[in-house]
C-alpha cells in the first residue's frame, strides 16, 4: 500500500467535494479549510510546521520580505526534497512508530480515537455514530489529531514503553485540549497561503515568548524519536516545532486498527504549558485557561483574547498579539480573528463529548487601526452591559416562577431564559464590535444596539412568563423587566 501525502489528495477545503495534497496545496492557495474545528486546528499546524521548516524568518523584516507567494514556493520545493517522508506506509510511515508492533501492542478500532463514534459501552444514539471504516485521506487527518489533541482514558496501552525507566499511567488528555478543551485562536487571511503567513513567528519572536530553548527546531518527520524520554524526544519537546505540533500520542495504523500508547510527556497550563493559540492567565498564585464552551460561546471569551491590547496585560495570545504587530507593520486596514475548539467532559480519567458538549468556532473583524486600548476598554463596557440584561432576564423570570409559588425549577427558568438571550444575542456579536473597534464612536448607532439588546429581553420574558390566568397577568406585571430599575437610564 502507498498513501504520500505530498502527492496524494486528503486536506478538505471548503466548498469542494475534492481534497488536496501537500504540493496542490502550495501551487494554488484555497480559501478556507472543511472540516470540524478540532481537524481545522490539527491540518493548520501541520501546514504552519511544513512553512516553519522550509523558511529562514530572523525577524519581522524577514517576515515582510518573505510574501505569502515565496513562502508556498519554498514549502512546495522542500516537500519535493522531503516527499519520503510524507509516505502513510513503508519502513518509515509518516507521523507512526513501527516499534510498537515489535513490543507486542494491540490493535484497536480507528473509532477508539474518534469522540463521536460509538464504541465499547458507549450509546450508539443513531446510525451517524456507527464506525464505518476510514479513507486513507481520513487516516492521515486521524493521526495529526490523536497525535496531539486525542481525549485522555484508558483507551492507551500503558504497557507499551519505547523508553527504559517509563512508567505510564491513565492517558492524558492531549496537549492542544486539555483537562476541558482549550480555545484557539488564530489570525484568517483572505486565502490559507494568507493565514498560514500572518501565523508564523520570526526567531526573534521565539526568543521574546522565551518558551523553547532549542529555538524552530527540526520537525518531527525528518526526525522521529525512538521513545518517550529519548535524547530526540527531550530536543523535540525544547522546540517551537515541538510545540507547534505535539507528540503526546503515539500511534501505528495495523491491518486490525491502530496500536496507541501515550508518548512524550508535556506540561498542562497549570504547570508550564506556553501555546501560542491559547490564552493562559496567571496572577502570580492561580494560572487559568480560556476552554471552549458551548454554552457561552467564543464571542463571549473575546474580552479575554483580547486582553492583550491593555499596557500592562500579562495575557499573551502570541499568533493574536505578534500577529496585530506585523499587520500594523503592513498597513493592513482590517483583520480577521478565527476562534474554536471543542468542549469536552471528564470523569474517572476518562475524557468523552456528553450532551453539552460540541465543536465551536466564530470569526470577528477587526479595523487593525482601532485596535486600541481604548476601543478594547469600550468593548468591555459593550460586553458588561449585554452581561447585565443577561442577568435582569434571569432574575425577573426567578422572580415570576417564585410569585406563581414554584420552589424547585425557578433557577432552571431563569437559566433556561437567560440561555435563550445569549442564543439571540450571537448573531449579533460581530455589530457589538463594530461599535466597540469604531473610528469613532456612533451615539445614534449605539442607542439602536441597546433598544435591540433590550428588546430582545423583553421578547423572552414574554415567551418563558405566560399571562393567561388573572394570577399569572398579576405575576407577570410585578416581575417585568420594564418596571424593574433599569439597566441604563432610558431602557423603559
């Protein structure tokens, strides 16, 4: 068997039924990458890792000198040069470990790695959740995702060791998901060659995030480790390549399935952990991370992806904050912000998508101009002021529920109406930073956002609040939102 990812197709582009391979890919730049936002994220770092390793970039002038155009001609020679080590199959099968075979390890079912996918005593819940067998293009997105962003669980071999001394427990989760599934963030470009450019980081942004000693590195396909703590895998986890893609995995795709075994060992972000996708909080005492939730949604987490614009931020999401730098440095008018994950549940170790948890990701524009502290600061305010309605719907459908004598579902009332407004108010996110990231500030505009905030509260009081009987009409007047101290002066 032969699958070369060089020549053959398997990156899914959007809008097309047809994939690419590695050398289309750098001849003719796609608009957008298909797929979920965990297989976006996984394909985009291995694209950037491919950029890193055929480009010399000392500093931003490089940077700017380089162009997206030379950047892909010089990734599409390196490829060539490196075509072997691009082969699913062989002596050397790309992104595997042939050793495992010789140790024993057992196969298992490609759906073991697959979160939707019901296997084991998982609920198969309809016919979509039934493993149905896999492409050779959907073999290798399936190695570049479990290799660094696989669900934690017993599902790994922890007998298999490549390493004398190792001793492996539970699976951990992988490094780019984390205890609950990290939120990335990335600089869009009009077309991939775009956003591939925007994301890249010079050696002298390398040596400013002071993150990997051993500076770009070499890339895992050139160089693979023969273990867990081998002199290669202690290089490796040193580099920015190391970072940029993780071998916390590692895998062997068999006639049977797929042999698995935790791989190199890498901090979390509460002890060491520096991405540049992710945003990672620290006051001194407690280190936190921004998670993909679906419940608030990445347009809620923007006051925090943000933060960087602030004079004394200690939040550095890099591709965000070194990226703004280079665009400035372009004179770039606007900017897109690409956000996403996924939410994922944990228990006994295990890590599983439960029903309220999903894929997420947003895009938001930017005047690169505006991006100011000031402008983040009015954002905040946007942002708190939204948080308050959020909070007003709450309390007054609690209120109605406890007038009308209910004792144990009031709170999920009020949840369940406070949901519904963040539902209604996502569409509706990007006009929010319009008005925030402005030239200059709109009264007119942004007395029409409130009216539209408010009204929209008002819309799903009346839809959780019934008025039918004279006790609920009684209820329902005592507890409106539009006879309640206001928000704002003027909101009655």
């Amino acid at each position: 068997m032969a699958f070369n990812l060089c020549s053959d197709p398997w990156i899914p582009i959007a809008g097309s039924q047809e994939r690419k391979s590695l050398i289309e890919f750098f001849t003719e730049p796609p608009s957008r990458l298909s797929g979920n936002a965990v297989d976006k994220i996984v394909i985009l770092r291995f694209l950037l890792a491919i950029v890193h390793a055929a480009n010399h970039i000392p500093d931003a002038e490089s940077w700017r000198a380089l162009t997206p155009e030379t950047m892909a001609g010089n990734a599409r020679a390196y490829l060539e040069r490196h075509r072997d080590c691009f082969d699913l199959y062989g002596e050397r099968p790309f992104l595997q470990f042939p050793q495992l075979a010789k140790l024993g390890g057992t196969a298992a079912s490609p759906g073991s790695l697959m979160v939707y996918i019901a296997e084991g005593n998982k609920v198969m819940l309809s016919d979509w959740n039934r493993y149905r067998g896999l492409s050779e293009a959907e073999k290798a997105i399936l190695l570049l995702r479990s290799a660094c962003f696989a669900c934690g669980g017993k599902k790994f071999d922890k007998d298999l060791c490549l390493s004398p001394g190792v001793v492996k427990g539970t699976g951990t989760s992988g490094t780019l998901l984390g205890f609950m599934g990290y939120l990335h963030a990335y600089m869009l470009g009009e077309d991939l060659w775009e956003t591939l450019y925007l994301n890249l980081l010079s050696e002298t942004d390398l040596r400013e995030i002071n993150a990997w000693p051993d500076g770009v590195g070499v890339p895992f396909w050139e160089a693979m480790p023969s273990g867990e703590a081998d002199d290669r895998a202690d290089e490796y986890r040193r580099s920015y390549q190391g970072q940029l893609f993780p071998l916390d995995k590692f895998l062997l795709l068999t006639d049977e399935g797929v042999i698995k075994t935790s791989g190199i060992s890498y901090p979390n972000h509460k002890n060491g952990l520096v991405d540049p996708a992710l945003t990672i909080t620290s006051d001194g005492k407690n280190t936190r991370a921004e998670w993909a939730k679906t419940d608030t949604r990445p347009w809620r987490e923007l006051t925090a992806l943000l933060a960087f614009l602030q004079s004394n931020s200690r939040i550095q999401p890099y591709f965000l904050s070194m990226g703004m730098t280079k665009l400035r440095m372009l004179r770039v008018k606007s900017c897109t912000v690409w956000v996403g994950g996924v939410s994922v549940s944990s228990n006994s170790g295990e890590q599983y998508l439960s029903g309220m948890n999903d894929y997420v990701e947003s895009e938001f524009a930017f005047p690169v101009e505006c991006m100011t502290e000031e402008s983040y600061q009015t954002f905040c305010k946007f942002m708190e002021e939204v948080e308050n309605y959020a909070k007003r719907l709450y309390n007054c459908v609690v209120g109605y529920y406890k007038e009308m004598g209910g004792k144990e579902n009031t709170k999920s009332q009020g949840e369940r109406a406070k949901s519904l407004f963040w539902e209604r108010m996502e569409p509706h996110a990007q006009e929010i930073v319009d008005l925030a990231f402005a030239d200059s500030p709109d009264p007119a505009a942004i007395k029409r956002a409130r009216a539209d905030w408010f009204k929209r509260l008002l819309q799903i009081y009346e839809e959780c609040c019934p008025r039918d009987t004279p006790r609920q009409l009684e209820a329902w007047v005592e507890c409106h939102p539009g006879f309640q101290s206001p928000v704002r002066k003027g909101d009655k």
